[in-house]
C-alpha cells in the first residue's frame, strides 16, 4: 500500500509541472521592436534577409566586350589539344577534342592540363537557323549596320548589312610555359601548323537569344523600324574558306575566314567546327619537353569600306 501512495505522490506531481509549464510566458522580440521603432533587437531589425544565388553554366557565355553596329562577338577561346603520354613524330596530328589521331594509346587526358574535361567550347542551341553550326567550336560577327542612325559618318559609311573581313593569324610559336605561366622562349617548337576544316555556316535573327547580351535584346524591334528587306541574305558560300591553316609563329599574317558583300549578313553570323576538324600538327623532329605548350591567336573583323 505504500507503494500505492508513493507512485501516486508522482503522478500528482508531474500534473502539477505541466500546468504551470503552460501558463508560462517566454521573452521575445516585441512587433514595435522587430519593427525598428525601438531598438528591441540590438542592431538589424526584424524580419532580417539574406539572399542565395544557386548557379550553372553550360559551355562558353564570355562576354568580350565588344560592342557597334558591327561587331567580333564569339571566337573559340581555347582549342584544347589534350594531354600525351609522348611525341611520336610518325603520329604528328593532334585534334580539339584531345586526341592524338592514329595513336589511341597515346591519350592520357583530353583536358591539355589534366583536369579531365576537354576545354573546346561547343555552340549549344536549339535555333532551327544554325542547326548546321550546333555542337561546334565557333567564331560569331553580329552584323546590326542596317540599324545605324545619326550623321556625321564618313561617306562610304551606310546603313547597310556586309562589307567585312573575319580573318585569324598566329601571335607566336608553341611554346612551352612555366608553373607560372611564364613562356620558355628558348624552347619553342618551329614548325607547328594549325589547320580548320569543313567551315560551316548558319545565320540567324534571334540574336539575343544566341548571344545573351543586353545590347542584342531590342534587335527584333530595331531591325523592323527601318523597313529595311533587302539586306537579308546570307553570306555566299564561295566567300567562307572551307579549310584554312595558319603556321604557329611569331607576327603571323591573316587568314581569311569568311568576307561579305554588301547586303549580305544581317543578323549574327556564325562559323563553325567539328573539334576533330580542328588539328594541330607538330613538326616530326619536334623535341618536346615534360610541359604544357601554348600558342596564341588573334581573330580580326575589319570592314572593308573604302
């Protein structure tokens, strides 16, 4: 029995606790406070925010900077040649996608600085008009001339699509760098070619949704108001280089691309190609050193109004 009475003594208890745990009150910001009218919260007053970006990117979006009525706007930033076991001089030919052709055994990495991922950039877009160019390394010259207003051009300066040059050169040899990045000069390869096959070609209106530059976003309303039809053709096909090369070496001359005519490349142009028609080939004697090699190249738009 006296059990009994002790294991009730506790319930009573416990019963006791929690109605006092409900009649309870807790501290807390007050609403003025949390309010800012009173500086209940010592500092930033309640609600307080921060934010998150959550991001992604796909392929290459740099923006260059470039901007006119007629403008450089997309080049292959990197060609990416891979990384090898070795030199064989009777395998000489390397590809943009990281491949030593006719030597499989030779790949150990398709990223020239072994970080896995091949670096040459593919164009990624769903625009029926440049189906011939998606998938593809590329180069981009938006042409918006017809759009051009004001005075004070010169006089063979128009309101007109075409009339210009996309052409590249080379700006030094291959060359091995440092862990700094630094070019060993004295170690440079003398004979390597650089070489563009099967140049393919797409044109379309969607500018903005190619390139993704606020510049670009009222081309559809611009184009429109200056009732301007003629110009909308093409460049010629017989006016883009299928394939073209270039040797890598210092002050290098250029290499034409592609030209238009007057009245020809409204809207953005784009070339393109496959990363296994995009080859590097070294000179068969080539001595190479346990290093990463470079070579730089400059792409040019020039305007070919007299």
């Amino acid at each position: 029995m006296k059990f009994t009475k002790l294991t009730s003594s506790v319930l009573a208890g416990a019963t006791l606790l929690s109605i006092l745990a409900s009649t309870a009150s807790f501290a807390a910001t007050s609403t003025a406070g949390s309010q800012g009218v009173t500086d209940d919260n010592g500092g930033t007053p309640l609600p307080m925010y921060d934010k998150t970006v959550a991001g992604i990117s796909f392929g290459d979006n740099t923006n260059n900077g470039n901007t006119g009525y007629l403008r450089l706007q997309m080049v292959p930033h990197t060609l990416d040649f891979g990384n090898h076991t070795l030199f064989d001089g009777s395998k000489p030919d390397f590809t943009a996608d990281g491949l030593n052709l006719a030597k499989a055994d030779n790949n150990r990495n398709p990223n020239y600085e072994s970080n896995g991922t091949n670096q040459t950039a593919i164009l990624n877009t769903e625009d029926a008009k440049l189906s011939d160019v998606k998938g593809k390394a590329w180069a981009t010259v938006v042409d918006k001339q017809i759009t051009r207003t004001g005075t004070g051009y010169d006089a063979n300066t128009t309101p007109a699509s075409g009339s210009w040059v996309l052409s590249v050169k080379s700006v030094d040899a291959l060359t091995p760098v440092d862990d700094k990045g630094n070019p060993m000069a004295a170690d440079a390869i003398t004979g390597a070619k650089l070489s563009f096959a099967d140049t393919q070609y797409g044109r379309t209106q969607e500018i903005f949704g190619l390139t993704g530059e606020t510049q670009d976003q009222t081309w559809a309303k611009d184009s429109t108001a200056t009732g301007v039809k003629a110009d909308d053709k093409d460049v010629a096909k017989d006016a883009i280089v299928s394939n073209f090369s270039t040797p890598l070496a210092a002050n290098g001359a250029d290499i034409t691309v592609a030209s238009a005519a007057d009245g020809e490349g409204q809207g953005a142009n784009v070339f393109g190609w496959s990363r296994e028609n995009i080859k590097l080939t070294m000179p068969k004697d080539a001595t190479v050193k346990n290093a990463i090699y470079k070579a730089n190249l400059t792409w040019t738009l020039s305007s070919t109004v007299a």
